[in-house]
C-alpha cells in the first residue's frame, strides 16, 4: 500500500470516528434535555402544598391581647384546683392533591421557657362509696358517703413545662368548618402569677417530599 493509500485511510477513519462521536453527543445531548423537560413538566404540574397556595398558622384565645402583642390571661386563683387555660390554632389544609385516606394531615408541636416544679402537696380526691347501702341518684348512679385524699409526694421536686412539649397535636376540621386544634397550657401554680410565659410553636404540614415545616410561631401571655 502507497503511503497516499496509507495517508487517505487515516483520514477516512478518523472522519468516521469523529461523526460516530458527534451522533453519540448528539444522542445523549438530546436524552438529557428530554430527562430536563421531563423533570420541569413535573415538577409544574404538581400544586402548592396548601389549598390556599401560602402554608400558614396562628395562635388564639379567649382572652383579651394588648397592642403589643401580649394576650392578658385572668385566672380563677380561688378555685380547688391549680388554673389552666386553652389556647386555639388554626393552621391552612394541604392541597387535597397531598391527603393521606381523604383527609389533611397537619400537625403542631409546642415548647415554652417557663416550668414549674411540683411541691409534696400534689394530691387528687377519691370518693367513696357504700355499694349496699349507701344513696342512688334517680338514674341509679351511687352517691359517694365520704371522699379521701390521695398524695403523690413521690412526685415532689420533679419540674414540668406549663405546656407539654413532648408530643404533638393534630388539625381537624371544627363545628364552624375552621381547620384547628386545641393546646392545653398549666396547670400553672400561684408563684407565676404576674409572669410572662411564651408558647412557642412548630407546625408541620405533611405533603410527602413537598413537605413544609414552619417554626417561627410564638405567642406571649401575662398571667394575671
């Protein structure tokens, strides 16, 4: 073979590389937009997590709140019992798109600076009664004779939050429609009284993947 010959066959094979490679880039050039387009189109079609389009939440109650933000919480001191009070949350639904067996599946966590500790005179009444002569009311419920008081010292020193900050509560839909659940705060012992205690809030707005979580709920409340 004539170094010419030699020559053109290496400029043949080498054109012929060069186009194999470039239908090759062009392959996968185009296999990876389309995996673009596909990922963009999905992520277009899927809606906002809330049905409203914003996930928000907030905090109310049955007592007066200032206009800087301090709601004044007045309890009854007199009472048998130490005092609580409950605190109302509203938060919006998921987008129906994301519900877990029909239903919205959000829920809140809360945490508070402000614990109490319990005394040696925890105690709780049990009432007594005579099952065989004692009294009945007219639905043939019996009537105690007498009470006797239990008391839980064993429990004195230990320290508590005034809102439980271990477990979370769920939303659901109310009497009027509203999506809203409850928090109970106390009890909360007679040394807080001119205190101000905050409740701070964690609500988790469960979509999967999307899922969308906020924090920054807090919530100020003078004890009075």
């Amino acid at each position: 073979m004539s170094l010419e010959n030699t020559g053109n066959l290496i400029i043949n094979n080498m054109y012929k590389n060069s186009r194999g490679n470039l239908r090759a880039f062009r392959a996968a050039a185009t296999i990876g937009l389309l995996s673009l387009s596909i990922s963009c189109t999905t992520d277009a079609l899927l809606p906002s997590v809330c049905e409203t389009g914003e996930c928000d939440a907030y905090i109310t109650s049955q007592y007066y709140k200032d206009d800087n933000g301090y709601t004044h919480v007045d309890l009854d001191w007199d009472s048998e019992y130490l005092p609580y009070f409950t605190i109302d949350i509203h938060a919006t639904r998921t987008n129906p798109y994301f519900y877990y067996n029909d239903q919205p599946v959000v829920s809140a966590e809360f945490d508070t600076d402000t614990y109490y500790t319990i005394g040696d005179t925890l105690a709780f009444t049990i009432p007594l009664y005579n099952p065989y002569q004692g009294l009945e009311t007219y639905y043939g419920y019996p009537i105690a004779v007498q009470d006797t008081t239990v008391y839980l010292s064993q429990f004195a020193g230990m320290v508590f939050p005034v809102v439980q900050n271990d477990t979370r509560v769920y939303f659901s839909d109310d009497s009027n429609g509203e999506f809203t659940t409850k928090r109970t705060v106390g009890p909360i012992p007679p040394s807080l009284e001119g205190d101000t205690i905050s409740v701070y809030m964690k609500v988790f707005w469960d979509a999967g993947l999307e899922s969308i979580e906020k924090d920054d709920f807090i919530e100020k409340y003078i004890i009075e």
